[in-house]
C-alpha cells in the first residue's frame, strides 16, 4: 500500500508562497501515482505563478502521455513543461524571467523513479537518510570541484544561485534517477527552504518517529520556522508497507 502526504507553508520572511505541490496516490496517465514539488522564481507573483504552472503542465503531459517507461514519460513531461513555461513568460512584462525548480517521482513496484531540475530534493529515509538528488547549484558545483567543503556549503552566502532551472532555456537539462523502496522506507520531496533550515539527521530523526505522515510533515515544517523559515517551506512524504503491485 502507498501512502502520500503534502503541505506547503509560506513561512516566517515572506508574504508570498512560490512553492507549490501535487500528490495523487492514484493513476496519472500511465503512471501509478506522481508526486511533484516545484519552487519558483521570479518578481512579485510571477515565482508562485511559474511553479504552479509548471505543476499542471507536467501533470497535463503525464495525463495524454503515449509512453509507458515511467523516466521517459517524465523526461517528456518535462521538456513539454519547460516549453510552455517560456511561452507564458512571453505573455507579460511581469513575468519576464520567471523559473521554477521541480523534483518528481514516481513509485512504479517497488521502485521510484525520480527527476529534477534545480535544488529542490528528493531524499530516501529509512534507517539511514540518503539524498538521491544532486543540486543544480553554484555551491553544490564547488563542492564537487573541492572548492568547500559540505558543511561550508551549508551557510555559503551564494547558496541560493541556481544552475539549472525550468523555463530559463529551450532545452531543459534535467537528471533522472531510481532507487529502491522498501517497506517501512520514505520518500520526501522538498523545496530549499526546509533542506535549508533543517540538518539531514533532524529530518532523520522526525520521519523516523513520525506516527503518521501528516504529523511528520507538520513537525518538518514547524521545525524549519522554528529555526528560522527564511524561505517558503514545501513536504510531500511518501511511504509503502508492503509489496504495491
């Protein structure tokens, strides 16, 4: 059985909420379920508009998709998203420059497939916490060159300068991955400003002792306002106990 739960929170330093979420446990298309977090970008209303806009432009290509490998109805969905998400930009001034991260998954058997563009996260917890997504960022490019060190860029002052977002480029650039889920095992999707305000063994900690998954989610967002909420938070948790066929 799957069971999913979402919950976005404006946070405590904006006025405005440019994060936006979908969850549906159910069919989409040719895929089982889809789980999306986006986290836009872009002058007053245009970020919130860019994430929600992209949200139902991948859950539209998903829904008349053709295809039934699960990465490559996502990697079509994404470029038919991106696409759009440029044309709408084109439609006003105010909307110039608009982006969005977005992270998706799906659990297809007992494996998800996971895509995403830009430093919104998808991370597997279980006994251990493990980040499956890598950030497309000038900080997480640092790290990989040996420039800083991980916990230097954790409080980089550069840490929110993205290298890959949806609607920037024709072409959208994204990564794919599939991990393994076990029974007992959850996924989490993530905007920024939760992986931002909350160390990975907190998040550990919660989920672990998490009752369900609406209480988890609302202690990781309590807990990221807690230590500050400087930017809109976004959860969507997922989790199987046992063989989903």
């Amino acid at each position: 059985m799957l069971r999913a739960y979402g919950l976005k929170d404006v946070g405590r330093c904006r006025s405005i909420n440019q994060d936006y979420i979908f969850v549906s446990e159910k069919p989409i298309g040719n895929l089982p379920n889809l789980f999306l977090v986006a986290d836009g970008m872009g002058g007053h209303k245009a970020g919130d508009l860019a994430s929600e806009y992209t949200v139902s432009r991948i859950r539209e290509a998903v829904e008349k998709s053709m295809r039934n490998i699960p990465l490559q109805i996502l990697k079509s969905a994404f470029q038919y998203a991106n696409q759009k998400l440029i044309e709408k930009a084109q439609e006003s001034e105010a909307y110039s420059g608009m982006g969005t991260t977005l992270v998706a998954a799906t659990v297809v058997d007992n494996t998800a497939y996971i895509a995403n563009v830009g430093d919104s996260r998808l991370y597997k917890v279980g006994r251990i916490i493990e980040q499956i997504t890598r950030d497309h960022s000038l900080v997480e490019e640092m790290v990989r060159l040996g420039e800083i060190s991980r916990e230097e860029a954790r409080n980089h002052p550069e840490k929110n300068i993205i290298t890959r977002a949806m609607g920037v480029s024709e072409k959208v650039d994204m990564d794919y991955f599939t991990t393994g889920l076990e029974p007992g095992e959850c996924l989490l999707l993530c905007s920024d400003g939760l992986s931002n305000m909350i160390e990975d063994s907190q998040i550990l900690e919660i989920v672990s002792r998490r009752k369900d998954l609406r209480r988890g989610a609302e202690e990781l967002v309590d807990t990221a306002n807690r230590n500050g909420g400087r930017d809109n938070i976004a959860v969507v948790l997922v989790e199987r106990d046992e063989v989903i066929r």
